[in-house]
C-alpha cells in the first residue's frame, strides 16, 4: 500500500483551524479525521474529485470545515442574530409591562376588581357571580 501524505501547508492551515483535526490516507483517498479525548480518532469527511476517484487536498476542503463548523461563526452575523434576539426580548419584555399595567389599571377600585379581573384572565372561575353572592351581616352595634 502506498502511504500519501497531504501538503504541508495543508495540514498547517488544518491545525490552526482545529488542534484536534488530522488528515490521513486511507489506501483510497484521503480523510480528515477528528481526535477524539478517548476511543482515537474519527473520520469526519473524506476527499475525492467529483467522479469519486483520488484527489490531493486543499483549500476548498478547509472551506468546506470551516462553514460546516455551526461554532465558527462570522461576526458580523452573530451581531446581527443577537440584536434581532434583544430586540425581540424587548418586545417581550414591553409587552408583559403593558400586561401588568392593563391589570393595574383595570383595578384600581378595589381588591374585588382585581380578583375578578384575574378569575376572567386565567379562566379559573366565574369571578364572583350574582346570584351566589352572600351578604355579610353586620354583628354588633350599628350606628
């Protein structure tokens, strides 16, 4: 079997993108591979030319790693999704004041309201009906 070995540059272009990633010839053609911590290392993507046959490696196969890579991610994108996520947690965050203050509006008569107007917004009961209310008699001396 002959042993191939990538370029040079190649493999020093391969480092500096990840420590862990390796190149090795496999008797067909060539595989980057992935040190694992324990159990060695795994192929992760092999190269060949579009027919399928045998092709050095090269620039476009560290393209290639590079935009699959989900944790290298460019700047600038990263900027944008994070400002498209504060704003949307701003609105979130307006949107439950507004919530608070509509309740705090609402009951600002009383405590009865404001039991009603939670009843009626977490449909737990009838919020104090009409016909089951219950009179509360005084006891005592009434002036």
């Amino acid at each position: 079997m002959i042993d191939y070995k990538p370029d040079p540059a190649f493999t020093n272009e391969l480092k500096r993108t990840d420590k862990c990633l390796g190149c090795r010839f496999n008797g067909e053609f060539f595989v980057v591979t992935y040190e694992r911590a324990q159990g060695g290392a795994v192929p992760i993507m092999s190269i060949r030319d579009p027919g399928g046959g045998f092709r050095h490696p090269d620039q476009r196969d560290i393209a290639k790693l590079k935009a699959s890579d989900l944790a290298r991610e460019d700047y600038r994108e990263k900027f944008m999704r994070m400002g498209k996520m504060s704003e949307y947690l701003t609105e979130q965050e307006n949107a439950r004041r507004k919530r608070k203050e509509n309740f705090r509006d609402m009951t600002k008569d009383n405590r009865i309201q404001l039991r009603n107007a939670f009843a009626k917004a977490g449909n737990v009961s009838k919020s104090n009906a009409g016909f089951r209310q219950v009179k509360v008699k005084p006891k005592g001396i009434i002036f």
